[in-house]
C-alpha cells in the first residue's frame, strides 16, 4: 500500500507543493500449509510433499520457504506451533523459491512423547521481505527397517547421499543426514541390545558404539560435500549449522574425538563463508551456538597433547567469524549477542570516534542479557592510529566472549605444585590454605577466558580482527573481568607489643604460617625497657592481569596491571594490546614492622619527629627574644639590667611576698626556693603528699588516656587519694601513637594507713606502683579500660617539694632558642610569677620567711 502527503506553502500570490510516497507495507496473509500424505515413516523411502495456498500479496512475487520446528515447540495446538515457535527454532528443507509446493522431502521421525507429531512451517514473504507462517502437524514414525540396525540405517543413508550428492542436490542430502543423526540412537540400541544376548557381550557392545561413531564420522563428512554445493543464501547457511549441531548431539559414544575435531573445523569454515551472506534471522546463530555448547563441554580442550591448544586457536577464530556474520547488514548502535551454558558472546558497532567518548564502553550484559555486569572494555586513547587511513567515523564492532571453560588448559598443565600453582590456591579451603597436598593442582584461573577484539565494519574484509597492541601505558584499554572466585580486598594486619620476657608470638595469618620472636627485633636494641611496638602485614590473594600468548603457547602478564580499586568480582586490567584476557592470582609477600620508643627528652630533638605533632610549633625567631624563658631556679648571677614590663611567659618559681618598695639595687646572690604553695593556716595532722610522674606510651587520645589513670592509680593504692595534676602528652616516634608524661599528688593519712613514717609510706607506694608496672598488670589494666594499645614504660616518684611540673603547652619548639640560659633548669613551673618590681632595691633584701 502507497500513502501520500502533500504539503503546500503560500507566500504573496505564490504557492508552491511538496510530495512525498511513504510505502505501507503488510505481510502475505490468508495462507496455509498442508503436508502429504499427513502420516507415514521417517526416511528416503517415504518422501513428503509440502504445499503452501490461499496466500494473498499485492506486492508479488511471493517466495516460500520450507522447514520444520524444533521438537519442543511442537505441540497439539496448531496456532501455536504456526505463530509461537521463534526464528532460533526452525530447520529450513531449502531456501526461498517461488515455488509454492516443496516435493521429495525427506522428514525425521517426531519424537514418542509427543504421538511422533513433526512441526512442519512454511514462511510466506513478499517483494519487500515481509513474511508470515503458516504450519502443519503431520506424524512420522521411525522407519522399521532402517532401525533395525547399524548396518541397515548405514546402507539406507548411504545410498540415499550417493544419489542427492551425485544429482547435486545439496537439500536433499542434508535432509538425509538430519534424518539418519536422529534414527542413530534407536539403531545403536537395537544392535546393543543383541550384542547383550550374545556370548561376547561387553566386546560386542563396544564394536556397536564404534561402528555407530564411524558412522556419525562419515555422515559429517558427506555434509562437508553437501555443504560446498549449497546455494549461497542465509536459510541454505543456516540449515547446515543446523545438521552439524544434530550431528553433535548424538549420544556420547557416537561422538569421538574425530567428530568433534572435523566439527569444529566445518563450522569455521561454514561461518566464515556466512559473513557474506548473515546466518538467517536467529537459526544460524542458534545452531552455532548450539554445536559449540557441545564442542566446549567435550574433552577436545582438555586433552594431554598441545593440539588442543590449536582447538582453542580454532575456537576463538570461530567465535569471530561467528560475530562476524551476526553483524552482517547491521547499522550504527547495533548490538548481536548469543548465550549458552558454555559461552557469551555480544558484538557491538559504533564508530571509531564514538568508542572513546568518556564513560562510553562496550558492556557484555548489555548485549547477552547475562548477569555478568562486570565483563566490558572502554577505550581510553583515539583509534585511529589503529584503523587503516582515516576511518575515525568509520563503522567498527566490539566483540565481548567469556568461555565457562578453559579452551587453554593445556597451557597449565605442568604447574601443578609449583610456587605459582600453590600461590593461586591459597585463600581456597580445603586446597592450600587448608593444608591438603597441593601437589595435583595445577594454576587456578579466577576468572572466564574472555575474548576481547576490536574489527572493521566494512572494507574488502569486513570482520576480521584489527590488530591492536603497541598502546600508551597512558592511555590503555581498560578490559573489567569478572572475577569466578572472589578476591580479599582488605589488608590482614596484626598489631602487639613485645616486652621483655615474651616468647614466640603466632602471628594468625590466614594462609601462611608466621610467628615473631619477641626480642629478635632491632628495635628491642634501642626499646626503653626493652618494650617495643609491631604491626605485621600478613600475606593476601591479590589479582593478575593474564593474556593468552598465541605464539610462546602460555599465559603472560606482560603488558597489563592491575589497577587500583578492584572488588571482590571486578577486576579492571589497563593493557596495551586486546587479545583472550584472564585472571590469575599471587600471593603478596609478608611485611613486619617494628618500633622502639624511648623516654621522651626534656628539650626536643632538632630533627623532626616521624610522627606529626597534633599542635604545630611556632616558627623559631631570627634573633634571640627580648624576654628570655622563664628559668626553674634564678640564676647564678643577677641580670644586668632587670625587665620593666611583664614578661610573656611567667617565672619559674613565685617569689615568696613581693617587697613592699622596689629595691635600690638587683640582690647579687639569689633568693632561697620559695615554697610551692602556702596553706591558708597550718595544719597538724599527719596527712602527707606524696608525687609521682608516669611515662607512657599509647596509640589513642590523651584526654581518653588521661581520663583512665586515676582510677587505676586508686585502685592499686587501697586507700589513698589519687588527684589528677595535669596531663601532656606529645609526640616523639612512637610506633605506635605518642609517649606522654602524668602526674599526680597523692594524698594519704599515715595513721589510717598505718603507717608511722612518710618515708614507710613512700616505699610502699612505690613498691606497689613499680611491682604494677614491671609485670605489665598496669598496661594490661588500663589498655582495657581505654579500649587502646598501652605500655606504662617507668614511674618516678618526688616529695612534693622536689614536685616537677609538666612541659609548657601546647608544645616546646623543634629548635632551641640561640641563647640558653645560664644554668639550664629541669622544667618551667606551670604557676605565674606575680608581677615584677617596678624599681630594683638599692640593697639585697632579706631572705622572705616561710608563709
């Protein structure tokens, strides 16, 4: 049907017409199709006539094609096996003719389950190319005399072929073949169940499979025959994939390693020749797919010899041409796949500029519809250094293949109990990382064999592979594999503490056997105490980025890494060259870890800690300050000249009472010590002070630290009053976080104690504190208070006269001021001096008395 639009424009007086014929177009319709005689036996002795009418068409000639369904869509209803059966389904007798009527067919034998009903169709398409179906049910028998043996069915097929073969009639001859690969089974169970009944038994039975698999052989290679004087079109194409797949899924005695071998070969050859013509609408790719099913589930790829790996050559050739001859007249945007137990395979077409749009890649779930969401590849550089002249908008396809199996097996054998071999199996139970002999495991490959190739579109050989390889490690192609056996993508750390004493420490590392032997370190050379940190990294599985190396026969990595990132199923592999890819696995080699912390140092050090402080330190001044630091004690010798406004920093020590007048002249002998704090009126009881400074080293907060500490002081003093004095804590190397420095003022009874003397009582403490420290119960307390890694390393203990203060917040500088003091003082004190005299007196005062 022919519509017609007409637009029409005005301007001014003028008008003007535009046209255009849009072609409408429907299928023939009103068909039929009927088959003769509509029952009878399976074979060359009983041949069918097929039959289409009634169809109507204005757009002649009608051409017809005829075939049958594949069993499982043959069913009692008619409508359905005439529209339900999809294209993937049907077995063409021949190609299209204008000839409505197909005689001398010859049809299988339907299946018993279904009352032996064979699906025949007839597709009825008009001078544009549109069709619709029609179908019939006859019933077929299997023919008694040809299934009455392997000989029988062997003299019936033969001569059959003989006579289309001669005659050159190419559908007759893969009728035939279809034919005689269905009747094989029930002629080899025939013969086997005879040879059962006789004397020799088992033997007999044997010769039966083999004269069956000589068979099976012979009639592949009559379709070879057939083959080569086919018309060239799709449906002829398809119809001999489809008798080469019947061939193969024949039972498994019938096919030998011959069969499998000279079946793979005509499918190269027969898809190869295909990519002229296109595989037929569904049928050739399903056929294909189907026999390769069976070729990859065999033990061709398997074998012992090297041959095998010139299978695999052919398999992957094969899968091209395949791809190839899916994509024939496909446009732009265009996406073929085919999916089996055995393999996945998408093809995708776009120009050359489009693949490297970022974020633009070709992905296998797209095509196939499989699960796998993983397996893609992304082009990174442009193309067109890669593609002959200047195609940059040239049409190219991407083809994506994951094999279940590993078409490369051969490549490694041999592996079995070598370091790589161990090292690919160790994270899996039961293997090496459960302890059983790995000497029978050969490589483990943790990923599908995936094919991943870059081909033209068109050109005086459209399909074939362009060869990409020689690519910037800058700019790679980046193939993701999904990965068969997860990966652990975390690091396995242990961490602890090693003090004097300790013995061999078991490591837990999952897949190898470590210990450490506490002391070994050299870090135990330089330890305070003997008392150092560890952290031991434990080796893991890790990925490998493999490829197939066509021409030194094995798996390289040459040319691809791991990039950073990967999951546990998702590998991405940044490679110069596209080829089969596929993962492999290492295990990382063990790193250990130690450090040594010493007593942090009154002054720092000038070089740089290796661990940042928390607070950074003011930069050092160019020349010495105005206003030195304040000093523990005064000085030997009284300052020239004393400072007239106050200084930044408080003194070291207060004065006792400032003078009532400023004295005329600085005292040329310092004061006496003041005392640290006056109490409000005497006291006469017999509670002491006593104090004590702690040196620690811990990997968590001081606030957290610091919080932890009186309570276990309290716990292990039985009475007395522990108070907190104040906490610093800053960094000096620690391997594991910072040391830091607590003191405390403890505050106890004598007589509630029971303890006569201050002196006594001081012993005891220590005793007690010391005791709590060198058995390492203090740490182990307050590590698990503090929910932290915790060493207490010493404790000092002072008369609170002797009381030290803490370091100066927040932290002293890295370097030293230029001029230091005249006697260098042990620590600032943390209370500010009183504002100083604004007059020196004229004479030295009087030593102050005791408040």
């Amino acid at each position: 049907t022919t519509r017609h639009a007409r637009a029409a424009a005005a301007a001014a007086a003028a008008e003007g017409y535009a046209q255009v014929a849009v072609v409408m177009n429907s299928p023939p319709s009103s068909g039929h199709l009927s088959v003769v005689p509509p029952s009878g036996e399976a074979g060359p002795g009983a041949l069918y006539s097929l039959a289409a009418s009634g169809w109507v068409d204005e757009d002649l000639p009608l051409a017809y094609a005829f075939g049958t369904l594949n069993a499982s869509h043959v069913t009692a209803a008619f409508e359905v096996a005439r529209a339900g059966a999809p294209s993937a389904d049907l077995w063409a007798l021949a190609g299209p003719s204008t000839r409505a009527v197909f005689t001398g067919a010859v049809l299988p034998a339907g299946p018993e389950n279904l009352n032996y009903t064979v699906g025949c169709f007839v597709s009825a398409s008009d001078a544009y190319g549109a069709f619709s179906r029609a179908a019939a049910l006859p019933t077929v028998r299997p023919a008694s005399a040809s299934s009455a043996s392997l000989a029988a069915l062997a003299n019936a097929s033969q001569a059959a072929l003989a006579e289309a073969l001669g005659t050159k009639n190419a559908p007759r001859a893969r009728q035939v073949i279809r034919w005689a690969a269905g009747a094989l089974p029930a002629a080899l169970a025939a013969e086997s169940l005879a040879a059962s009944a006789t004397a020799t038994g088992a033997g007999a039975e044997e010769a039966a499979n083999e004269r069956g698999a000589a068979l099976a052989l012979e009639l592949l290679g009559q379709l070879r025959e057939a083959w080569k004087i086919s018309a060239d079109t799709e449906l002829d194409g398809a119809s001999s994939l489809g008798t080469v797949a019947s061939l193969l899924e024949a039972p498994a005695p019938l096919v030998g390693d011959s069969l499998l071998e000279g079946a793979l070969e005509l499918l190269l050859q027969m898809l190869s020749a295909a990519g002229g013509v296109g595989v037929g609408d569904e049928s050739g790719a399903s056929f294909a797919a189907r026999s390769l099913d069976v070729l990859m589930g065999s033990e061709l790829f398997n074998s012992t010899e090297p041959e095998s790996l010139t299978h695999a050559r052919n398999l992957t050739r094969t899968l091209e041409a395949l791809s190839a001859a899916m994509m024939f007249e496909t446009v732009g945007g265009a996406v073929e796949a085919v999916s089996t137990d055995s393999f996945e395979l998408a093809a995708f077409r776009a120009t050359a500029d489009e693949l490297v749009i970022p974020g633009a890649a070709a992905r296998l779930s797209e095509g196939t519809g499989a699960h796998d969401t993983a397996t893609q590849v992304a082009f990174s550089a442009p193309l067109s250094s890669l593609l002959p002249g200047s195609l940059g908008s040239a049409l190219v396809d991407v083809r994506l293949a994951t094999l279940t199996q590993n078409a490369w097996r051969y490549a490694t054998r041999g592996t079995a109990g070598t370091h790589a071999a161990k090292r690919s199996w160790a994270d899996q139970p039961g293997a090496f990382g459960g302890g059983q002999n790995m000497g029978g495991l050969d490589l483990l490959l943790r990923s599908r064999p995936t094919l991943v190739e870059l081909a033209l579109a068109a050109g005086d050989d459209p399909g074939q592979p362009v060869q990409v390889a020689g690519l910037q490690a800058s700019a790679p192609v980046r193939v993701t594999l999904r990965a068969t056996v997860p990966f652990n993508v975390s690091a396995l750390e242990r961490e602890g503490v090693c003090r004097p004493g300790d013995g061999l420490v078991d490591l837990r590392c999952p897949y190898t056997s470590e210990a450490h032997e506490c002391g070994s370190a050299p870090a135990a050379q330089t330890a305070v105490g003997g008392v150092y940190f560890w952290k031991f990294t434990c080796p893991r599985v890790v990925p490998l980025c493999l490829w197939y190396d066509e021409q030194a026969r094995r798996f390289s990595g040459e040319g691809c890494a791991v990039e950073e990132g990967y999951a546990a199923d998702a590998v991405t592999c940044a490679c110069t060259h596209l080829t089969t890819f596929v993962l492999g696995a290492n295990l990382t080699e063990a790193k250990f870890e130690a450090g040594a912390t010493a007593r942090p140092t009154e002054i720092p050090t000038p070089t740089p800690t290796a661990v940042p402080t928390t607070v950074p330190t003011p930069p050092p001044t160019p020349m010495p300050s105005t206003s030195l630091p304040p000093t523990a004690l005064p000085s030997a010798q009284p300052s020239p000249v004393p400072t007239s406004p106050p200084t930044a920093l408080p003194s070291a020590r207060p004065t006792p009472l400032p003078s009532m007048q400023p004295t005329a002249l600085p005292t040329a002998q310092p004061t006496l010590p003041p005392t640290p704090a006056p109490t409000p009126t005497p006291t006469t009881t017999d509670t002491v002070l006593l104090g004590i400074q702690v040196t620690f080293v811990t990997n968590t907060a001081a606030s957290t630290y610091q919080a932890t500490f009186a309570p276990a002081l309290d716990g292990r003093l039985a009475g007395a009053d522990p108070e907190q004095f104040g906490t610093l804590r800053h960094f000096t190397g620690a391997f594991f976080g910072g040391t830091g420095v607590v003191n405390f003022k403890v505050m106890a009874s004598l007589g509630e104690l029971g303890f006569a003397t201050y002196e006594s009582f001081k012993a005891a403490v220590k005793s007690e504190i010391q005791e709590a420290i060198d058995d390492g119960s203090m740490s182990n307390d307050l590590a698990i208070s503090c929910a932290c890694t915790s060493v207490v390393l010493q404790a000092s203990f002072y008369d609170t006269d002797e009381y030290p203060t803490l370091l100066p917040t927040p932290l002293p500088s890295m370097i030293p001021s230029p001029l230091p003091t005249a006697q260098p003082t042990p620590l600032p004190t943390a209370a500010p001096t009183l504002p100083p005299t604004p007059q020196p007196t004229a004479r030295p005062s009087p030593a102050p008395s005791p408040a």
